[in-house]
C-alpha cells in the first residue's frame, strides 16, 4: 500500500489517462472561499470527490474533513457524487466553507540531533546504559564489571558500604578496591565513568600486580583472562561487604555477601580406587562459580558441567602409606541466588613442534539453553527440598503443553492473542478462594538466607528448602 500522496498522484495520472482515451467527462468550475476564489479547478465526476476536495485543500489549507462545498443547493460528498454528479456545469461556481490549519509553531528551544551531541549527552539522550572504555586489552575487566553491575543486590549494598575511618584499616587492598568500585558504579549510573575506571584500575593493577604487565614492544597491557579477574573481584569483595541476618531469637547478625548471593557449595565424595577397605571421604567445598569443561568432544553445557562434577585425582592415602589415585565425585549441595558458570577453554599442553608447555584455548561451539537446570547437579538431599516446587511447575507447563495441543487439534492457529490465553488459562491456583475454602496452593517466600518457606494450606504444615 503506498502512502496517500503518491496514490493521489496516481489518480492524477489514472484520470489523465482515461480522459484522453475514453474521454471521460471533465470540467472546469471556480470556487469562492471566503475572500478567495479559484479559477479553472478540475473536476472529474468519474473519480471520487475526495480526489477534488484533495485539489482544494492544496489551495486553501482546509483539510477535507472540515471542507463543506455547496453544488446547486447541496453538499457536496465525500465518497460519491450522487445527485450532484448531474448538476455539475462547466465553468460554474462552487462555494466552499471551512478554516484552514493553523501553521505549526516554532519550537522554543533549538532542536539538537544526535550527530551534534557528545557521548554521554548522547547517552543520555537515549537512556543508553553507559560503556567502558578499552585501556588497551582491557576487556577482560570492563566485561567483569559489565557483569556484575547488573545484580541489584550488589549494587545497594555498595551503595550502603561506609568505607572505614582514616587509619590502617583504609589502606587495605579490599576495603580500597570496593570504595573506587562504589564510585565507579555511581559514575556509570551518570555516563561519566572515564575517571572513575582509571582510578578503579589503577586499584584492581595494586590488588593483582599481574594486570598491570605491559608488553615490552608495544607498552600494552597484555592480555588477561577475565575468569582472574571475577575471582579477583569476588575474593576481595567478600572482605568488606556483608548483610544483615535476623536469627531466630531476634538477634542480627552480619553475613558475607559475596557467600550469600554467589557462593556455591560442593558435596564432594572421594573413593581410594586402589584399595577396597578404605572407607569413602566427604568435604564441602566453596566456591563462587562452576566450571563448564570444555574438549574437542564437547557439545552441550549440561554434559560438561557432569563431566566436571566427576573425575580422578591423586592424593595421600592413610591406609596405603602412599599416594594414590582416588575417584572424585562431586554434587551441589547449595545454590546461589546467582549462579556464574565458567566455560574452560584453556588447557595447558606441549607445542606442536617443540617441548614447550603453552596455554591452549579451544575454539568451539558450546550449545546451550537459555533455562539452565541445575536439578541433576544437586545433591539428593538438596533434589528433596526442591522436588515440591519442581513438581508444581511441571505441572502448570504439562497444562500450558495440553491447552496447545487442543487448539492445534481444533485447527486454531497460534497467534499472539491465543498464546495469551494459553497463559492465562494455565497460572496458579489463587491464593485464597471467596468462599473461605482452601485449596492446595503454596504461600512462598524469600528470605534473606536463601531459604523459601512454602506452606501448603490444605495440611498447615512448614517446609523449607534451599534455592
């Protein structure tokens, strides 16, 4: 469909061709408008009289909505000529009533366009989030920093850190690098992060003296990997920020961040491989992260992540005196409200034509969903606690799955509106019911340990599980 313009023009050119090849009837009237009057103004009863109202508005200004043309005592339509068509006389005159548009006003401030713009007023302007600038092989940072500036959580409790009194404490690496990153983030929230990140990097260049190499030839900082970096980041981070906690009793006390809403725990099992009478060791490990292995035979996130949860390793053995190669077999037994997952692409080996021992980094495809289930990863005591609230939402997508099926069945296809209602049709139970009964709905909620609490009314009795 063109826009009205040109199939005004193409009327135009229509009509001219069928007035010289069929002869269609065309005549020339005048029209008065107020003080003004039009001579010689085509009109053509063959096309429609919105085409001839579109002439006048060109003349006069007055839109055809709010034009009124009286033709021998009457007035005259929009869509068709009617009982006009036969009173329409060459050369005749037409009265027209109606204001024309007021011209529109010129702005009172310049119009500025982006061209004309800085960056940050550019930014701004679009409510652009604001970038980092590259140093030189930068980039491992300013994504670790990207990364972590999206947590909520995170950013109120740099807002609400104190950094400590002048004095020993000040001068800590940690307690430094979390004050310039405070700024940072303040900054970035304006578009004016160009000082704040030198000063964080010059921070982050004092807490890890290995970011700060440069190249000998070229005076480049030289390449890092930003897996150091986030774990730089998390190591001092969780030093100086912590969170409130309300125990049982009433009383507060203060958490670790970083451990509450990133820390991972680990229940890992080891059996000696060599001897059958050792009895199996178990350990808790910490971390703040899990790591996706990566080889040649790698294709989906989920096998690699089993593929690092299990393995072999040597270690001391009591009951052989020696050391001795040991399974390893290692199971969540926490999940933070963040998960991060490290894809290891690097592997250390030979070089292909000598000794050497160099860092190689595998170049591949990794499929991966954008709902990452971590049931299969957790411990069985873990699965337990969850097992309530899985089952729950399998049962609401197995609904959504069959109200799909019936409408595909039905023939019906699936636009944005029949999805919407697939949706509707499949949400929770209400939370409560107008005639006071129960039903088997849960009441969840989130504390500050990561633990929800979820009652099932119908029984009246508490649950809790960790997330």
């Amino acid at each position: 469909t063109l826009p009205f313009g040109y199939n005004l023009a193409f009327n135009y050119i229509h009509v001219d061709y069928r007035r010289r090849v069929f002869g269609m009837p065309l005549f020339k009237v005048r029209v008065k408008w107020g003080k003004h009057k039009f001579e010689d103004v085509e009109l053509s009863t063959d096309e429609p009289p919105m085409v001839f109202k579109m002439q006048l508005f060109s003349l006069s200004g007055v839109p055809p909505e709010r034009q009124k043309v009286m033709v021998a005592g009457g007035t005259l339509p929009d869509d068709d000529w009617g009982k006009t068509r036969t009173k329409i006389k060459q050369n005749m005159m037409l009265m027209m009533m109606g204001s024309a548009e007021d011209l529109p006003e010129a702005p009172k401030e310049k119009p500025r366009f982006i061209e004309d713009m800085s960056e940050a007023e550019a930014a701004s302007a679009l409510a652009l989030p604001s970038g980092l600038e590259n140093f030189g092989n930068t980039c491992y940072m300013n994504a670790t920093l990207q990364c972590l500036k999206v947590v909520p959580e995170l950013r109120a409790c740099l807002k609400a850190y104190v950094p400590p009194q002048h004095g020993v404490a000040m001068a800590t690496t940690a307690h430094s690098l979390t004050a310039e990153l405070q700024k940072l983030y303040d900054m970035m929230d304006r578009n004016q992060a160009q000082l704040p990140l030198l000063m964080f990097m010059q921070s982050l260049h004092s807490a890890v003296p290995q970011f700060a190499e440069k190249d000998e030839r070229t005076g480049v900082f030289r390449q890092q990997d930003a897996h150091e970096c986030w774990s730089s980041l998390m190591t001092y981070l969780a030093q100086t920020l912590s969170v409130p906690r309300q125990g049982a009793d009433g009383s507060s006390t203060q958490e670790k961040f970083m451990e509450q809403y990133f820390g991972v725990q680990l229940q890992t099992t080891y059996k000696c491989l060599e001897s059958q009478e050792e009895m199996e060791t178990s350990e808790v490990e910490k971390n703040y992260q899990i790591s996706c292995f990566i080889s040649q035979d790698t294709k989906y996130t989920h096998t690699a992540i089993q593929k690092g949860l299990e393995g072999s390793v040597e270690k001391q053995s009591p009951s052989l005196g020696r050391n001795a190669q040991y399974s390893k077999s290692s199971r969540v037994s926490r999940l933070p409200a963040y998960l991060a997952v490290q894809f290891v692409r690097f592997h250390v080996g030979k070089a292909a034509n000598s000794d050497e021992i160099i860092s190689k980094k595998i170049l591949k495809d990794v499929k991966f969903t954008l709902k990452l289930d971590m049931y299969d990863f957790c411990s069985p005591s873990l699965q337990k606690k969850l097992l309530p609230v899985r089952t729950r939402f399998k049962e609401v997508e197995d609904k959504k799955a069959a109200i799909k099926a019936k409408m595909i069945a039905e023939g019906k296809l699936l636009g944005p509106k029949q999805k919407q209602k697939v949706e509707e049709a499949a949400q929770f139970e209400p939370f409560d019911f107008p005639d006071g009964r129960l039903g088997p709905c849960w009441a969840v909620t989130l504390s500050q340990d990561r633990y929800v609490s979820a009652l099932p009314h119908r029984h009246g009795q508490q649950q809790q599980w960790t997330v």
